[in-house]
C-alpha cells in the first residue's frame, strides 16, 4: 500500500510539473534591460543588454523622430543597422518568444559616428601620392594614413582640417594602403576610409633600337620598369605618329616609312598613370627605293641604267638578271650604271638605295628587252627549181621571223612564227640574196642580219627527141638551158632503171632489154641542187625472141611448132623454108600447125615476136630436117609353117625401119640392116590376124607412129610358102 501511494504522489508531481511548464510557455517574457548602446560604425548603433530567461529573440528598435528602424536579434550584443551618420537615436529593445513580445525596455540613447570620407586617391608623379575627399558633415578634422600594402616600411599619419594631402618621396610604381576617417567635435573618430594606390612607374631606361629593313619594322627594347604594367612606344617623324603598346619589355613597330627619321619615346604606365616620356632616341629607316628608273640601249650590247637621287641614300646599288638567271650587278655612289647586254635577251632592273639601316624596300622592277638574235646557221633545202625551203634554228627572242629573197629585179618576202620558210614562184637556175630577219613585239625587226646568197636548182631539160639506131642503144637528145649543169637522162619501167649522164646535149643509153616499155626523162644537176625532171617521152622496145622452140611432126607432111612467150611480143610469125617452099603461120597463140611438109627434108627455121604497136623483132633458130618418108607396098610373104618375110618398097633417101607385128599371140619385131627393104620374123604362131607397120626410125632410135598399118590372117593350112592373105588396113592411132 505504501509503495502504491508513493507512486501515485510522483505521478501527481509530474503532472504538477507539466502544467507549470506550458503555463510558462504561453506567456510574454520580461522585459529586458539595457546596458549600453554605442556606435563604431556610422550606419549602426550596437546594444548589451542581460538575457532574459524564457526568450527566444529580441526586437531592437531605433528612432528617430517620427522615424524607426527594427531588428531582430537573438543574443546581446545585437546592431541596428541602416542608419544615418551623426545621428541621435532613441534606442529600445523588447524580448520575443511564443507567447509574445515583452513591453519595450527603458529606452537608451546613442549617436551614430561620423561618416568615412570618400576619398579620391591620384598619383600625379612616380614618387608622390594625392589623396583627396569631399567634406564630412560636423566632422572638424581628418586623419590620413598611408603605408605599403605589402607591410613593409614605416607608417606615415598626417592630421588635417583640408580636404587633401599629398604624400611624397614615396617609392616610384609601389601598392600603398591609404586609410583615413573624421573626428567630431568631441574628438571622437567616424569610420575610417581604405584606399590601395599605387604610384605611377619611372621611365624605361636602357632602350635599344632594333630596325628590320626587309619589314619596315622597328623592335624597341628596354628594362623592365618596378610597378609599370604596360609600356607604349612613340615613334614621331615630321609627317606621322605611330606607337605601339605591350606588356613584355619590347615592342615593335610596323609600317615605318622609308626615308624617315623617327624619334623614339617610351612611357611605362599602370593603374596610377604614366611615367614621363623617355629621352628620345633617333631613328632613321632605310631610304626609299629609287624612282625615275630609265633604261638605254646606247648600241647594242650595252645596256644604260639611271635613276634619281633618294633621302638617307648614302650609296645605290643597282641589279641586273637575265632571263636565264644570270645576275650581275654595280654598286656606285652615282645615279648611273652601265651593263653589257646579249641580244634576245629580257633583262629585270631592279635598283637599291642602301644606309646604314640597310637596303631600300624594292621599287619598280622593270624589264628590257633587246632586239631578238640573228638566225645564224641558215641551211637551203631545195624543192624544186622553183621552190626554195629555208630552216635555222631558233634564236633567242624572235617571236616571228620575215624571210625576204632578192635577185634583180624580183623581192620575195615570207613571214612566220616558225623557223622555217617556203619560198616560192623563184627563177630557177638564179642567185638570190636571202636575208632572215628575226623580230619580237617589244623592240620590231632586228635589221643588222646579214644576208646570204642563195642559187636555186637549175631549170627542167627538155628532150628534143629519142632515136633507136641499133638496138638496143638509144640515143636521147635535150636542149641544154642551164650554166655549168651535169645532166642525167633516166629509163624507167618495169624491167628497171637505165642512165647516162653528160655535160651536153646528148647521151646514149646501152643494153636496154627486149620487151620493155620506158618513159625517158632527164634532169639537170649543179652544186645548187637537182632540177625537176623533164616531161617523160616513151619508148618501146622490140619484143623478145621466144627462148625455146620445138617442132614435133605430126603425119608425113604436118608439123606443130611451138615457142615459149616472147616478152613484149603479142603476134607471131612461124616460117620453115627449103628448097621445096616454105610453110607460114601468122597466131595469136604460142603454138601454130604448119601443114605441105615434104618428109626427109632440111627446113631453115624463122619466127617473127611482133609488138601490139607493130615493133618486130627478127628470130632464127637451129635448121629443121623432116622425119623420112614412110614406105610404100609392104607385103607379107611364108617362110614355112612359123616364119614370115615382110618386104616394102623404101622411099627415096636413106633410112632406117623397123617392122611391127601386132597379134593375140604377142607382138613381133625385126629390124633390118641398113639398105635392105625387107626383114623375117620366125617362129611366129598361124592360124591368128596381126596387125603390120613398117616405119623409119630416127637418130634417136625412136619410130614413127604415123606410118599406115595392114592387117594380116595368117592361117595354118595350105602351102607354107607363097603370100599371105591381106585382109584389110588401119592407120595406127
């Protein structure tokens, strides 16, 4: 039980507790006491004050007149800010928490301090620093300090009732720290003013001047200046001001004239100002390129070149390069220069004015050009006897060449771009001055070339007649109309060429062959060249005799002749002759049947080869002897049971036979001794029909197949002896 009640007591306590504390929650706090309220800066008052417990912020409250400012704070000390300088406020200040706000404490007042001068701080020279700033309202008198930023040196502290001081001997191009603030009339300071300057730089010292006079650029060297941040160069001549401006210690100027003398100044400069201007230091460029530049070809191969004098030009120097690359050049303290010059040549000039700056900007360059070259190795080659072709080689600046050809009383002019020239409608056999004349657009006609005489071929012969006395020499005849002209009669045709040469009016050509058609022309020759060859007159020669020919005869009275083709020939005449008369034969063809032939007779052999104009060409051959007459009254006779006689009755003349039995059985010869007309054949079988020819034999040994044959029955029975029965003849095929 009495641990039960224990219990409860606690728990009432407790609860005693609790609503002690939410009673003390929900209301206002006490009202707060101020200790002091004082000003350090002029737009705020600060206030101490005791906590008060309960209170969770504090109002703080400054008036003036019908005019308050608020703020809230949450622990003492707190400030009011946002208030005007020199200005007595009432200060009062009230705690908050949840249950509300306090009633305001005893109020307390206090004065803003003065206002900081504003200040407006200059370094008008390298060593001194102006410190200037506009009244402060009830202040009576300014403090003014002034000190290098980086804290090391003295302090200097100057009083003043003005509203500047100017601080000296001060360090040129140096960060100083400059504070100032205003006292009232209680000697009590307002807030103080801070300000970094710094002093303007010293002149740049130790300048050098470095001059480019392939840009026109001048580079400015110096040291570097304590304190300067930028430095700009002045360069000032008589007509123009040019400058430039660089952070590093050098500096370069561009687009400086030539022929100028410059005076050079360097300001450093940085946020302070600029420094004085250097000592000048004197500049002068190079001179200008020279003008009025002439060039005179005086005569030829000399080359004049002048020009005007320049500013600054102490000396000139004057180039000269050809168009192949070779330069020469003269370096002279004149205004003239004089160079040796090749013709065909373009020459660029270009002239230099030089101080000791160095050499002038290139002016003008001007280029001459010198009368083209004279065509030197002039080379004819004739044409013809009227036409003449000129070639040479090219020369140095011809754009076009003019060919002129003159004799007594004719000029003849070629022009072309080309190293070659045609001339034509000349005299043949005639001395003509030629003259190449080169020439260029720029400087015309070179008119010192020389000319060159020139003879053209001599004139065409013409033939006057050709004569065939005696094949086959021909004898050509022409009218000679040229001077000192070897001539050369030519034959041509299919079979070849033929010549003879004289220096006359006639030459005779040999061994001409048979069969030919030529076309005869000649020409004149001289040192100058060859004419053109005379109109061709034609010639025929007789054909050529066939080079084999053959006779075969036929029968007893006809023969076949035939020849081999005769070249040229187109008709033949065929002639055998003999006592006993002859036999002819006129044909288009290589063969001809000549019929009257006595057998056993000697014949003289002729043939005629006859043109298609009519020319006959005359052939003999070896002598013909007929073949021997057949024989006539060949009989049959029994030589007992197997043997027969065959007898005839021989022509006249001499000759060989031979006698042929044809049968079934076989066939069966004999041949009889010279100057008998019979021959027997034995052991030949009866009872069978032969077939019977006797016929010469040649020198050869050879028969006649044109003999008549007789047919033969030759039988077994009867007498053994007496004639045989003829049963009939053929002639042998």
């Amino acid at each position: 039980m009495v641990s039960a009640s224990v219990k409860w007591m606690s728990l009432i306590r407790v609860i005693l507790i609790c609503f002690k504390v939410v009673a003390s929650s929900n209301s206002a706090p006490e009202i707060p006491i101020i200790d002091q309220a004082y000003s350090k800066l002029s737009n705020s008052i600060t206030v101490e004050w005791a906590p008060v417990p309960g209170a969770t912020s504090y109002l703080l409250t400054a008036q003036d007149g019908e005019s308050f400012i608020e703020t809230i704070v949450t622990n003492s000390p707190g400030t009011v800010s946002g208030l005007k300088a020199a200005t007595m406020y009432k200060i009062t200040i009230r705690s908050v928490n949840t249950g509300g706000r306090s009633q305001a404490s005893a109020p307390k007042k206090a004065k803003t301090v003065l206002a900081a001068p504003v200040l407006d701080v200059s370094s008008p020279s390298s060593d001194s620093i102006l410190v200037q700033w506009e009244a402060v309202s009830m202040a009576v008198g300014f403090s003014v300090s002034i000190m290098r930023s980086n804290g090391l040196g003295r302090l200097w502290k100057e009083n003043t009732t003005n509203t500047s001081l100017t601080f000296t001997s001060l360090d040129a191009g140096t960060l100083y720290t400059i504070k100032a603030y205003a006292w009232n009339a209680n000697g009590i300071p307002g807030d103080d003013s801070t300000y970094n300057q710094r002093t303007s730089p010293h002149a740049p010292a130790d300048i050098q001047v470095s001059f480019d006079s392939g840009t026109q650029k001048a580079t400015v060297s110096w040291m570097p200046t304590e304190g300067a941040f930028s430095y700009t160069v002045m360069a000032s001549s008589e007509t123009s001001k040019l400058n430039c401006s660089t952070v590093s210690n050098s500096c370069t100027i561009s687009a400086l004239q030539c022929g100028t003398e410059y005076a050079l100044s360097i300001l450093a400069s940085n946020d302070a100002g600029s420094s004085h201007s250097t000592a000048t230091v004197n500049l002068k460029t190079v001179a200008c390129a020279p003008r009025s530049i002439s060039i005179q070809e005086d005569n030829p191969g000399h080359l004049s070149v002048s020009w005007t004098d320049v500013e600054l030009g102490d000396y000139y120097v004057a180039f000269v390069k050809s168009d192949d690359g070779l330069e020469v050049h003269c370096n002279t303290s004149f205004t003239q220069c004089s160079f040796p010059s090749d013709c065909g040549f373009t020459y660029f000039i270009s002239v230099f004015a030089y101080n000791e700056a160095g050499q002038s900007p290139l002016g003008d360059v001007f280029n001459y050009t010198t009368a083209p070259c004279c065509p030197s190795d002039i080379n004819p080659v004739f044409v013809s006897s009227d036409t003449i072709e000129l070639v040479w080689s090219p020369v140095r600046g011809a754009e076009m060449y003019e060919t002129k050809a003159v004799d007594r009383s004719h000029v003849i002019e070629c022009n072309d771009t080309a190293t070659a020239c045609t001339l034509s409608a000349l005299q043949c056999d005639t001395v003509y001055n030629v003259t190449v004349y080169s020439f260029s657009d720029i400087r015309g006609s070179n008119t010192s070339c020389a000319p060159q005489c020139v003879t053209t071929a001599p004139c065409s012969p013409e033939i006057k007649n050709v004569t065939k006395d005696t094949f086959p020499i021909i004898n050509v005849h022409w009218n000679a109309n040229n001077h000192e002209a070897t001539y050369i009669v030519t034959a041509k045709g299919e079979a070849g060429l033929y010549h003879c040469t004289s220096s006359r009016d006639f030459c005779t050509i040999a061994d001409l062959p048979c069969g030919s058609i030529f076309s005869i022309s000649a020409v004149a020759q001289t040192e100058a060249g060859q004419s053109l060859p005379s109109y061709g007159v034609p010639l025929e020669t007789v054909p050529c005799c066939p080079a084999d020919l053959t006779i075969i005869q036929i029968t007893q009275s006809v023969t076949n002749v035939s020849w081999t083709i005769g070249t040229g020939a187109q008709t033949y005449v065929i002639i055998l002759e003999s006592h006993k008369g002859r036999s002819k034969c006129h044909t288009l063809q290589n063969h001809c049947i000549l019929g009257c032939i006595s057998c056993g007779t000697n014949y003289t052999v002729a043939l005629k080869a006859i043109s298609t104009t009519g020319l006959t060409a005359f052939c003999t051959y070896q002598d013909y002897s007929s073949s021997a007459c057949c024989p006539l009254g060949v009989k049959l006779y029994r030589l007992g049971n197997n043997g027969i006689q065959i007898c005839w009755r021989a022509a006249l003349g001499s000759a060989n036979y031979r006698a042929e039995l044809y049968g079934s059985k076989g066939v069966f010869t004999c041949t009889p001794t010279s100057a008998l007309s019979y021959c027997d054949i034995t052991e030949i079988p009866c009872g069978d029909v032969y077939t019977v020819m006797v016929s010469p034999v040649d020198e050869m040994g050879s028969k006649l197949t044109f003999c008549p044959q007789k047919i033969y029955s030759v039988t077994c029975s009867g007498s053994s002896v007496g004639m045989v029965i003829f049963r009939g003849k053929r002639n042998a095929e």
